[in-house]
C-alpha cells in the first residue's frame, strides 16, 4: 500500500473503569506495532459514569456482570479480571476524577499518560481498587513516575474537568454512545471490543477506501 503523506488518524474514546476498553488497548497495542507511523492513535475520554453519585444496586449489579462477561475473553489479562471494584463497600461514584488524573498526566507527554493508564487499569480492574479516589491517583501517578506539581496544578483544575465534559458531549453528538469506540478518520465507527483482526480489517479497509477515494463519495461506515 502506498504511503500517504498524512497518517490515518484513530480517536479511540475510552474510561479507564471499564473492563472491555482494558481488553481493547491490549488488542489495539499490536495494531500500533504493525502499522507505525501510517496510523496516528489519539485516545480521548468518554466518561461512563459522569455524575457524581453512589451507583444503585441495580446499577452495581450490571457493572459486575459486564466485568463477569469480559473476563470470558482469551486473553490471560481477562482472568485476571476482578468484580470487587464494584462488588466492595468503596465503589467509584463517578468517572471523570480517574479520567482527569490521565489529562493531566498527558500534559507530560503520551507515554506518560499511557504509564498511569495501564496502572490504573490494573489497579482498579484487576485489584478491585477505587482510582478515582485522590489518595489513590496521586500514589498511581508518584509510582509511574509522574511530576507531581504540574501533575497536581492540571489534575485540580475546573479546566481539565470541563475538557472532559466538553470532549464527552461532543463525542456523544458524533453517535458515540458507548466505550471501547474507534473513530477512524473521522468517518468510520468502529464499536465495542473486536478481536484484533476485526480492527486490523477495518482499518486496512478504511486505509484503501482514503488512498483510493471514490468520486463524490460519502461514505460514512457505523458499525
């Protein structure tokens, strides 16, 4: 496939409290390998839970069913799967603090927010632990290595809140209803957790679809 001089650009709208994104950017993470620099990956909030309020038991009870069902997946990471974040007497109430801790780690560069991510997945997803707790962020983000004074300036501030609310309601404009969901180009929607060949297929798809672009095409795929 010939080069383009202008990478192929992949949003990829995601909470870190939710078990099937932590699956998606385990499976995404060899995508990134195999295409390089053809590929641009911007990952972007999208709070499940954006009020801040104690989730019903009706409510807890979905959310541990949804962390029973993704650990049926096979990947060795789903068995290490935990329902005790939701299951124990410290549930998250919202989603937006975890997610400001990682808008604040991203002024520090991409590696850093992707460092305090994957910690935060594990801590929450695989040892039941409430990130969204400001004890447990800033532990989180001392121990992958964070500066902690811009850290704790961009993590406390109204802005970085409102930039997620913002980014959350854009998103939802756009039709993203729902998390792990890729936005390719801007044009094609690619949702829920897929296997890595599904992702390699729609973006190899939507790659020839840019080079080789029809004449007076539309074409708007949601999947």
């Amino acid at each position: 496939m010939k080069p383009s001089s202008k990478p192929l650009q992949i949003t990829v709208y995601q909470d870190v409290l939710c078990a099937w994104c932590y699956l998606a950017d385990l499976r995404l993470e060899t995508l990134k390998h195999e295409f390089g620099d053809i590929v641009r990956w911007r990952v972007r909030p999208y709070p499940l839970r954006v009020h801040d309020k104690r989730p019903t038991e009706k409510e807890l009870r979905g959310l541990t069913q949804e962390i029973t069902l993704a650990q049926k997946e096979p990947e060795p990471t789903a068995r290490l799967l935990s329902t005790e974040l939701w299951r124990g007497g410290d549930p998250p109430r919202s989603s937006i603090p975890a997610l400001a801790a990682l808008e604040a780690a991203h002024l520090q560069g991409p590696a850093a927010r992707a460092h305090l991510a994957r910690a935060m997945q594990k801590a929450a997803l695989e040892q039941g632990i409430n990130v969204t707790r400001t004890d447990v962020i800033f532990e989180l983000a001392s121990r992958v290595g964070l500066d902690m004074s811009p850290f704790s300036v961009a993590y406390h501030s109204a802005d970085t809140r409102k930039l997620i609310l913002d980014e959350h309601q854009l998103a939802a404009s756009r039709g993203v209803r729902g998390v792990p969901t890729l936005v390719i180009a801007g044009r094609w929607m690619v949702c829920g957790l897929r296997e890595v060949s599904e992702y390699r297929e729609y973006i190899l798809g939507c790659l020839s679809k840019l080079y080789a672009p029809r004449a007076g095409s539309s074409e708007r795929v949601v999947h």
